[in-house]
C-alpha cells in the first residue's frame, strides 16, 4: 500500500523546477540569486540524469558557452574553478565537473528519486475560470517508493527535456509496422561503442542507422572507426531526403568548428566505403529475417536485412502531466505559441533564432513555464546557452525585475542544427576555426527593439 502525504507550505511557498538537468539546475542558481526559494524535483537519483546516459558523446560546445554565469557564482563559493573555456568536454565531464557539484551545492534545495505526475492549479482543473489566477500550483509527485506527495508552488518551470521521448523510425511520426516487436534489434540512442558488450553488438554486423542530424552523424563515426578495426562491419545510413549542400551540417564554414568537424567524419564514412546512404527512404514497417531486421520504405522499397538499428530522428517533449494546464502550444512544434515561428527548423537555421525571454515563453496560464529543450518541442535547434538566457529572464521576471526579464543576451551560431551532441575528440583541431564563432563575447539584445544585426557573434 503507498504512502501518501500532503505538503502544504504559506506564501512562501517556493519555485518548483522539473528536472535536475542544465537548465533546471541554472535555474535554481537564478532564483537563488534573486532571493527565491526553488525546489528541483529530479527523477533520477543523481543530478543530469539524461546526460550521464550519454556520457561517453563530446560536445560540440566548449566549456565557455555550457556553464551559467549565475550557477558559477554558486560553486565558487566552493572554490570551483572552471575548466578550460577552450576545450570540449564530453556529458561524463558535464556531469562531474559542473552540474553534480552544482547540485551538490544546491543541497536540499534539490530532491532526488521523485517523479512528477501532474501540475494543477490548487482546486482547480483546467475548464474552471473561477478564482484561478489566484490559486497556487499544485505539484503532484511519486516517490520512488510508491509514495504520493502534492507541493504547493508559486510558479512552475518544467525544464524536464525531451530525453525521455525519442522519435520513432516510422517516417509519419509513428512507429513503423513491426517497430515495437523489434525492440529487441533496435537503440534510440547513440551507442558506446567503448563498453565492450555494446562493441561486441555492432562489431562485424551491419548496422542501419535512421536519422540526419547530429546525432546520427555521431553514430556513423563511430561506427566508421569500428570499422577500421572489425571487419565486415557496415552502416548503412537512411535518410528521408535526398543529399544536398547542407547535409552534413557547415562543414569548415560552421561556426561551432566541432560540430562542422563532425559532420565532415560523417561524410568521410560514406565516401571511404564504411557506410552506404539510402535516400527518399521512408520507413513503413521492419520485417522480421530470422535474427535480422528487413525495413520497408512507404514506396515499397525493401533493403537488405540489417542485424540493428540505431533510430535518431529527434525527441518530443512529454506533456501528459501538463493536461490540467492551459498551456499555448504550436500545432506544428508542440513549443509556447510565441516562440515556435523564430524557432520553426523549416525555416530558421540557430542563426537566425530571433533573441526570446519570457515574453514568448509564457503562456495563458500564468506562473507555468517550458524551459530549456522542452520549450522547443520537437525543434532541434537548441543550444544550453539559449536554455541558460531563457531561466534568466524568467526568474527575473518572476523576481518583478521586468526589465531584466526583457535584456535576454542570446548569441548564436549561424550555421547547421543546433540539437544533439557531437564527437570531437581532438578539441585542438576544433579551436583552429577562423572568425567570430560561440567563444565570442555575447552580445546584449533588447527584445522588441529590432532583429538582431546579421555580423558579429554566432
């Protein structure tokens, strides 16, 4: 039988924060610095629980633009330094370096094994208008032993990601026929090949790998340096289009020099013969071949059976325990109304996300915000450092600080997508980029005084 209890608190009651990730852990550092009491409900038993799942992948951002300015205020009162703003660090580096100790510091601030089941206005469900503005949150949580608790908040963050919810094979969005049975055959994640029973996995085996962003060029170089040493070992690299210019990301002209270094191995792949690309290819169903895998494209197309899949075409944001919030959402994105147009990857590449703060990520539901890569939906064109400008300006807003709230400092780079996680491992080379890039100094924007100027920063 759980145990079920009730947290009540006064008008002190505090800031809640979904997720003990990057941007939820910045935001805590904010509202701490603003004088406000967070509380930061982590799934996981540790801080960065998703990000520690891809330990292994290294960032195609350096040290200089995947810390907080206001979190860094907070460990230095440990003595923290911050390491080399130049080089790369990989999600285990994250993890260790700067966003545990940030937890560490945040002490009880931070809760660990809760799982959030649903947010409410206290009393209300999402058809009363009644009193509802004036009503606090309610936040309903299980414990990872069965209990049940209800924290009553002022405002709600939800940086929770979208880690939990990657995208399916299936070319419409669902899963393909045949998907789910298959499971046993096929990863949504990029796989490390240094832990020897995930090597054992794809060496000597032919791997397709679904997905054209970077990640999946993440995947196809490694599978390519698996291949130099195993043999018989092939990706095979599905693609829903055609290959173009900007298939492999900027190349030598990306700004962000690692992630244009990661595109380029992914294009080493398939010209040294490691991987094969399939274009126009939109998967339908997977067959069964005995212990292999067959996919099926929507035209008919049937391609030589595979031994695994690595599916990467993106995450969605988890918003069933949001459905008692009135929350304004873009029918395309599933992102805040006001934010998806800058963001739309059918039209923006990261260069030309228009500067937003809490302006565009409110929503009709006063107190209740999206941050960090939930805030776009299903766009990848998100960096920690965009997350970082966003819970600034929302805590300072929460804080009455308007016009803090409305300065969001936002600099980009011009070039590729900006989603996923990248494999540079020879972080000098990536320094040896010419021009502005993400190290520049960011520069200060006011929103709603005129689009950002096209030179200078990223």
């Amino acid at each position: 039988m759980s145990n079920t209890s009730v947290s009540t608190t006064d008008h002190q009651q505090p800031v809640v924060v979904i997720g003990a990730g990057p941007v939820g852990l910045a935001a805590a550092a904010h509202l701490v610095e603003r004088g406000a009491e967070p509380l930061v409900l982590e799934a996981g038993q540790s801080a960065a629980t998703a990000v520690r799942e891809w330990a292994h992948v290294r960032l195609f951002s350096p040290w200089a633009e995947v810390t907080d300015p206001a979190a860094e205020k907070l460990l230095a009162s440990t003595g923290w330094v911050r390491p080399d703003e130049t080089t790369y660090p990989t999600g285990g580096d994250w993890v260790e370096r700067y966003l545990q100790p940030l937890a560490d510091v945040l002490g009880d601030q931070v809760r660990y094994g809760v799982t959030v089941t649903g947010v409410a206005r206290a009393g209300r469900d999402r058809i009363v208008d009644s009193g509802r503005e004036e009503q606090p949150f309610t936040v309903h949580i299980e414990t990872a032993d069965g209990g049940e608790e209800r924290i009553t908040a002022r405002a709600v963050i939800d940086a929770s990601g979208t880690w939990s919810v990657p995208g399916p094979m299936g070319a419409n969005g669902i899963p393909a026929l045949g998907e789910k049975s298959a499971s046993d055959r096929i990863t949504y994640r990029v796989p490390d090949l240094k832990d020897p029973a995930v090597r054992a996995r794809y060496a000597g085996k032919r791997t397709a790998v679904v997905g054209s962003g970077a990640s999946a060029f993440t995947a196809l170089a490694l599978l390519a340096d698996l291949a130099g040493e195993e043999a018989d070992t092939h990706a095979v690299w599905i693609l829903r289009r055609g290959i173009g210019d900007a298939t492999y990301g900027g190349g030598e002209a990306d700004q962000l020099p690692a992630r244009g270094a990661l595109g380029l191995r992914a294009k080493a792949a398939v010209e040294q013969g490691h991987a094969s690309a399939v274009t126009g290819f939109r998967t339908e169903a997977v067959e069964r071949d005995g212990d292999r895998l067959v996919l099926v494209a929507e035209d008919g197309r049937r391609l030589d059976a595979v031994d695994e899949v690595v599916v990467l075409t993106g995450f969605r944001p988890d918003l069933s325990f949001l459905s008692e919030l009135r929350l304004g959402l873009d029918e395309r994105l599933q992102a805040p109304t006001a934010l998806a147009p800058l963001i739309n990857p059918n039209v923006h590449s990261c260069g030309t996300v228009y500067p937003h703060g809490v302006k565009e990520l409110s929503h009709p539901e006063q107190g209740v915000y999206l941050a960090g890569m939930k805030s776009y939906g299903r766009a990848p064109t998100f960096l920690a450092m965009t997350g970082y400008e966003q819970v600034r300006s929302i805590t300072a807003a929460l804080a009455g600080d308007h016009e803090a709230a409305e300065r969001v400092e936002l600099t980009l780079p011009e070039t590729g997508v900006c989603g996923g996680a990248g494999l540079f491992d020879e972080p000098d080379a990536a320094r040896s980029g010419e021009g502005g890039g993400c190290c520049a100094a960011p520069a200060t924007l006011q929103i709603g005084i005129g689009a950002p100027a096209a030179s200078g920063g990223c």
